[in-house]
C-alpha cells in the first residue's frame, strides 16, 4: 500500500514538473512572439511609398490599415459619401458663390483620401492648386523629387530629417503648392502611406508635412498656453536659439496626436504661391485664427448673396481637441481612434483609424470604468446638444444672409451694409468652424457650445444691423 502511494506521489510530482516545464516553455515562446513584431521580408527606404511593401514586414498594421476602405456609421458621422448638401439645405446658401455649393460629400476612410479629391466635383468644376495635395496622399517622396528637380542637395536616399531632406522637402512643397492640381496629382499614386508618419528604419513616429512644421513652429513661438504639449514649453523656457521641432523635441506621446494634426487641422492657401499655411502663430483656437485672418485681411470668398467677405473653415480637428478634457490629461489622438489590439502576445496599433464609438471596448473603457451602454448615453447626450445648437447657429446665419441680400436688392449701399456683413463673417466663421470638425461636440463640448452662441449672437446682432438700414 505504502509502495503504491509513493509510486502515485512520483507520478503526480512528475505530471506537475512537466507542467510546469511547459508553461514556462509557453510563457518563453510568448515573450519572443511579443519582442519579435516585424518579419524583415521587404527592403524598406526613404523611397519606399507603396504600403503594401511595408505590409510585407508588418502583416498586422497593414491588415487594418486595409479596413479603412470599409463603409461604417454612427449618428453624427461616418465614412459614407453623403452629400451633405442634400442633408442639410442650409449649406447650399451659406457656401453660395464658394465651391463647397457645388460639392460637399462626408469624408470617407484614408483608402479614399486622394481618390475622393480627384473626384470631387469642387476640383473637376473648379481649377484647384496643387496645395491640396499636402494632406490628401503619400506625398513625401513626390516633394523630395520636385525639390532635386529644383537644385535642393543631397539624394533621395538621405534620411527625411537630415539637412538635405529637409530642404528636398520643403523646396518640392513649395513649388507642388503653386502648381495646378491637375498637374500636380500626376506627381502622386498612394493615399496616406506608412512613410509619411513612420521613419523606415527605426519605425519611430515622425511628422512629414513642411505646413504642419511651420505651423507648430509659429504655435510655440506664440504665448498661445498649451499644456498638452509639454515638449513646446520645455522649448519656451530655453534659449530659443532654432524653431521648435517636433521631430527633434516631442515626446512620443505627443506624437501619437502629432501626425494626425498634420492635416486634420484648419489652413489656408498663402500668396500667389498658394503655399499651405496653419494661421496658428496668434495660438490654436478658433479665436487666435480668426484674429490672424482679420489682421490679414484675409477671406476664402465673397458671399454671393450677401458681399460679405467670408471664411471657410477646414477640418480643426487637432485645435478643438486642444481644447479638451482629453488633451489636457494626456489622451491623444491615437489612444481613441487607433486603440491597442492584441493578437497572442503582440500588441500593436489598430491602423483602421475610425471612431472611437465603433470600439468602445478597446477606445473608451480603458479608462472609462462604465458599461458600454453608459458611455454611448452619455456622448450622445453632448453630440445630441451639439447638433441642435449648430442647427440653431446654421439657421440664424442663414436667416442674416437673407436679410443682408433683401436689403441689398433694395438698394442699401455697401458703407451701410458694412457692419452687417461684419457680423456675417463673425457668425459664419464660427458656424462652420464646428461644422468642419468632425467630432460634433465631442472633443471639447464646452468650447462648442461657446462658439456656437456666440455664431447665434453675432447672427442676431446683424439682424438688427439690418433694421438700421434704411
């Protein structure tokens, strides 16, 4: 009995030696798949454009980064083609005489980014210069070859952030800028690739666009406060000797905001040379921009219907989440629209960039200790407030354009239709700025709704400009 005791104690200290053996085995096997992220199958290089090339040594990413083609949609937003100016009538008077009244579509995934453009009937019925180019494809090696052609030094095979091609680059942007954008779309073939945000040999995250780095450059230089950007105030506190540069001073986390307000940021076409500029040097909010604007006596256009000479916003996406509660804790982009995805022991960034809302699992509860069901209540409930005060803004802009053009077919003079027009550019301005963002309300509500009063007032106050006008 004794003996058969001992022979099972054996057998099950065995069994459990084994096991061990294994697991620790296992748990090996796991730290090497999670250290080994890249199969080096593909040459990679500053000339290397096409991500499919790039989806060779990193499988995962470029898997998602395929997804963005998918069509998806959430209340306030999505990835369709909607034309928006079907869906909101509006639209059409505000943008009258502008080329956004012949063509305004929801933006799609960055597998659509230069193919929406070339489509868009606000480039095929209007001549556009080559300046959209800058945020709507893989255009860093197109700049860099425009620039040789142009006599900057070096070669295509010095790094992006050397001396040399850094100049390559900002050479060949300003002379893309200043071509017609039939032309200049010939210089190009890929949408968004892996080389405009990522260094080839390290993988580090770099930002590529010359109006991103000015801009940021003049943003740091400002008294602007931006405490979710330490790196520009560690900047501010030295010597000041060279511009800010995101590349050389930001930290990574920075980064992962960085590269995305590379072009989801509000801009405009400068000089003859139509040179892409972020009208950040005033600071990053919607007032500092308008401020820039006004000094400069700049306007996209003038209304058609009112003669005001008004703005156009972009897509300030980076600026209004500089206003946020999220970028003052530490969020960034990133951590929300690219969230971590594990595949066995690897974890890498989902690269199908899309709303948060889509994956509340993997975006929002990481932080956010609620059920789904609680967070989706409560982003509805702002994005809700948000769209029935920019309808309010929208509806009282549109109400101003109306009574400016009565009066104006009356007869009234330009000198007297001036303050009128004034509150017109003020109103629309801020309107549309929250309209342009993409967010609806989300990435900083408070600041929304501030804006979209003061859209309202600034429209009511014109109304009443008018009953002045005799």
């Amino acid at each position: 009995m004794k003996k058969s005791w001992t022979v099972l104690l054996i057998a099950v200290v065995a069994l459990a030696t084994i096991g061990v053996m294994k697991l620790l085995e296992n748990i090996h096997e796991r730290k090497i798949e999670s250290r080994e992220t890249v199969v080096r199958l593909a040459n990679i290089t500053e000339t290397t454009v096409d991500p499919a090339v790039w989806g060779q040594n990193f499988p995962r990413q470029y898997d998602t980064y395929k997804r963005t083609v998918d069509i998806s949609r959430t209340k306030y937003g999505g990835s369709e083609a909607i034309q928006k100016l079907d869906a909101e009538p509006n639209l059409r008077t505000m943008f009258n005489g502008y080329a956004f009244a012949i063509d305004f579509r929801e933006e799609r995934g960055h597998a659509y980014m230069l193919s929406d453009q070339r489509e868009t009937e606000r480039v095929t019925q209007v001549k556009q210069p080559g300046s959209c180019l800058q945020c709507h494809a893989a255009n860093t090696v197109a700049y860099r070859k425009v620039g040789l052609e142009s006599g900057a030094p070096g070669t295509l095979e010095d790094e992006l952030l050397s001396s040399s091609g850094m100049n390559q680059l900002f050479t060949g942007f300003e002379k893309v800028c200043s071509m017609p954008y039939d032309e200049a779309t010939k210089l190009v073939s890929h949408a968004i690739s892996c080389l405009e945000c990522h260094d080839p040999k390290t993988m580090a995250l770099r930002v590529t666009r010359p109006g991103f780095i000015t801009g940021i450059a003049a943003l740091a230089r400002s008294d602007d406060p931006v405490p979710h950007m330490p790196s520009i105030n560690r900047w501010r506190e030295g010597p000041r000797t060279k511009d800010y540069d995101p590349n050389a001073a930001a930290s990574r986390q920075e980064m992962r905001s960085f590269v995305c307000g590379q072009c989801h940021v509000e801009y405009y076409f400068a000089g003859k040379n139509k040179l892409v500029t972020y009208p950040w040097s005033k600071g990053i909010t919607m007032d500092a921009a308008e401020e820039y604007y006004d000094e400069i006596g700049w306007k996209d256009w003038t209304h058609k219907d009112s003669g005001a000479p008004v703005l156009k916003a972009q897509h300030p996406e980076f600026e209004m989440w500089s206003q946020g509660i999220h970028a003052r804790s530490g969020v960034s982009c990133a951590d929300c629209h690219m969230p971590y995805v594990r595949e066995g022991a690897v974890k890498v960034s989902d690269h199908q960039v899309r709303s948060p809302l889509l994956n509340v699992s993997r975006s929002c509860e990481v932080c956010h200790r609620y059920p789904e069901a609680e967070i989706l209540a409560r982003v509805d409930v702002i994005q809700t407030r948000t769209r029935k005060l920019l309808d309010r803004a929208e509806d009282a802009t549109v109400a101003l354009i109306r009574a400016i053009a009565a009066k104006k077919g009356e007869g009234a003079s330009d000198e007297a239709l001036a303050p009128a027009r004034a509150l017109h550019r003020k109103a629309q301005w801020r309107a549309d700025y929250c309209a342009a963002e993409n967010s609806m309300g989300f990435h900083a509500p408070g600041e929304y709704a501030r804006i979209l009063a003061e859209a309202i007032d600034y429209a009511r106050q014109g109304e009443i400009e008018i009953l002045k006008v005799k």
